[in-house]
C-alpha cells in the first residue's frame, strides 16, 4: 500500500492535539518529523517521529506532505516555501490572514502541481453533520433563520498569540473561521453582512465576543461567539416554514483527543445521549434526532485519497479562502481596520 511520508510544523494545541493523532490515525500517511522544540512531548506523541527545524522539514526530499500547524501569521509564509519545494501542503485554519495571500498560495499550488488544502475540521461535528442532514432531507421545510454558537466561559485570559494584537488573533479568527466555514458550506457566500466585534474581558488586547448576521435573501443566517457564558443555549437552530431544529451541546472530539483518545478507539465520534437534537414540525409535534457520528479523521482520509488516487480534496483552497473574504467583510463591516 502507498503511503505518505509527513513533517508536521509546530506541536502546540493545533499540532499536538488534532494533527498529529489524526495523521497518525490514517493508515496511508507516515509522521516523520516535527518542527519543534518541545523534544519530550513529541516523543510522547509522536513516537518515531524526528524532532527537528521547518527548514529541516520542507528541505527533505523524503517527506511528501507538509503540515503547517504555526501561529497564523507563519502560515502563508511557511506555505509558500513548502510548496516551493515542490511538497504537498495542509494549513490549519484560517489559511492565511487576507484573501489576497490566501489567493497567491492557491496559484502557486496549481504552477507547481501540488495539492494546498485547509484543515476545516468543525465540518465533520457531529452536531453539524445531523443538521446538514435534516437540511438536505427538506426536514424543516425552506430555512429562513440559522443560528450557530461558539461560546465558552473564559473570564480570565490566557497567554499565548491568539491574546495578543498580531494579524490573525482574537476570537473571530479562531472560532470565528470554523463558524463561517459551516455557514459557507450550507448556504454558500452571503449577499450582504451585519457585524458587532469587540473585546468584553478586562485587559483584552484582541476580541473576545462577535455576532455576525449573513443575510441569504430573506433568510438570515446569525454566527456569535462569547467568551464569559456559564451556561451556554443551543449550539445550532435551524428554522423553517417546515419546521425547526434545536441542537444543545458540543462535539466531543476535540476533548477526546485532549484526553488522549485516538480515533481508532471504539465511540469514537457518538454525541453524548443528553445532546440529542429535537426536530419540531411546524403543526407542533416534536421528534428527537439522534446525532450523526463525527468524524474528524474524515480530513486526512480525504487528503491521502486527494494525493495518491485523485479525488477531490477534502476542502479546496479556494472555499477556504471564501471563509479569509468573509472575515475581512465581516471586519470592514464592524468598522475594524483593514
């Protein structure tokens, strides 16, 4: 069976926690190496695995795929040199910092023939994977109102670059991409866009809480995000002239493999039994739906296919870079500098 030999750049929370277990969990990809200092933890991780320098990696004729899993303000610069290189490339999201860099990478991987996809994991949620579902099915009838919430109770902040003012920091680059990326996926590019952006905690330096209202015609489809809220409401609301769907609860996975968990692991995906989604039909008779089993490993299965088969890759470069032309909309429309 062919395989893929993969260096992966930086093992903080994105490097560590989702790419290096899920790379691991794919039978045709190989981790080879990682660019990073943290030598004990790779070792824990990634065993057999080479703890080395990004130079090291992108300069090595063995690896084919390069993962760059860096502060966001690295990635197109890391990307543009990798696929100079002539590797295959994965960047975690968001893909850039500006549609323009993000538009120059998707150029440059068609001159030299690579495949560049973005790792816009929050696809394959379960949460988000039922209510695509009952979307596609026609279960709540013509969609008039989405709502979709990111929200988590951090009153105190934490250190690291997604704190601080750099391009690509706050809440709206992080959480917000994975938000627009559903939305995008649903609905397809909004026709016009409603902000508020701004930063609730004390001595916060980038944003913290946003609402965001794509307008589709006269649907509309609401993205907030908070980050003093104890108890969240619903994570998804999905309203119809058929009906609506109500959905409580987060995804899992991302907290499996905090824990540690691969997902190779029986369970691995199923929703806990609590955060079941309610349907309610429109002459007020009310059905749960069981969630879908997510799956994250669905990513890197859907890059080793894109390489070595030619299927179509998991998430192309340019719906990624739709997501980086939202978010600067979204800013301009919040009247935040360019």
């Amino acid at each position: 069976m062919k395989s893929l030999s993969v260096g992966l750049l930086g093992f903080g929370l994105a490097g560590s926690v989702f790419h290096a277990p899920l790379i691991r969990s794919e039978p045709r990809m190989r981790l080879t190496a990682v660019a990073s200092s943290r030598i004990d933890d790779i070792r824990r991780a990634a065993p057999g695995a080479a703890a080395t320098t990004a130079e090291a990696v992108i300069a090595d004729p063995t690896i084919d795929l390069v993962v760059i899993a860096t502060p966001n303000t690295s990635h197109a610069p890391l990307a543009r040199e990798a696929l100079l290189a002539g590797k295959h490339v994965v960047i975690d999201k968001p893909m850039a910092t500006t549609a323009a860099e993000a538009g120059e990478l998707i150029d440059l991987a068609e001159r030299q023939g690579r495949l560049l996809t973005v790792f816009h994991n929050r696809r394959w949620d379960n949460d988000f994977l039922t209510l695509r579902a009952c979307l596609e099915a026609g279960e709540i009838g013509r969609p008039y109102h989405y709502e979709a919430h990111y929200d988590r109770f951090r009153p105190q902040i934490k250190q690291g670059w997604r704190e601080r003012t750099l391009p690509g920091s706050g809440v709206l680059f992080d959480l917000g991409a994975h938000l627009i990326d559903q939305a995008v996926t649903l609905f397809g590019m909004p026709d016009r866009i409603l902000a508020d952006v701004g930063a609730q905690r004390p001595d916060a330096q980038v944003d913290d809480w946003f609402h965001i209202v794509l307008g589709y015609g006269p649907m509309r489809a609401i993205l907030h995000c908070g980050t003093v809220v104890c108890r969240p409401g619903p994570r998804f609301q999905l309203h119809g002239d058929g009906g609506s769907f109500l959905k409580h609860g987060i995804d899992g996975q991302e907290e499996a493999l905090r824990a540690g968990r691969l997902p190779t692991e029986a369970g691995w995906g199923t929703d806990d039994p609590e955060n079941h989604a309610l349907l309610v039909r429109a002459d007020g008779t009310e059905r749960r739906v069981e969630t879908l089993r997510g799956d994250y490993p669905a990513f890197y299965r859907g890059v080793a296919a894109a390489i070595l088969d030619g299927a179509p890759p998991p998430v192309t470069a340019g719906q990624a870079r739709d997501v980086l032309s939202v978010l600067e909309a979204v800013r301009k429309a919040a009247g935040l500098p360019a």
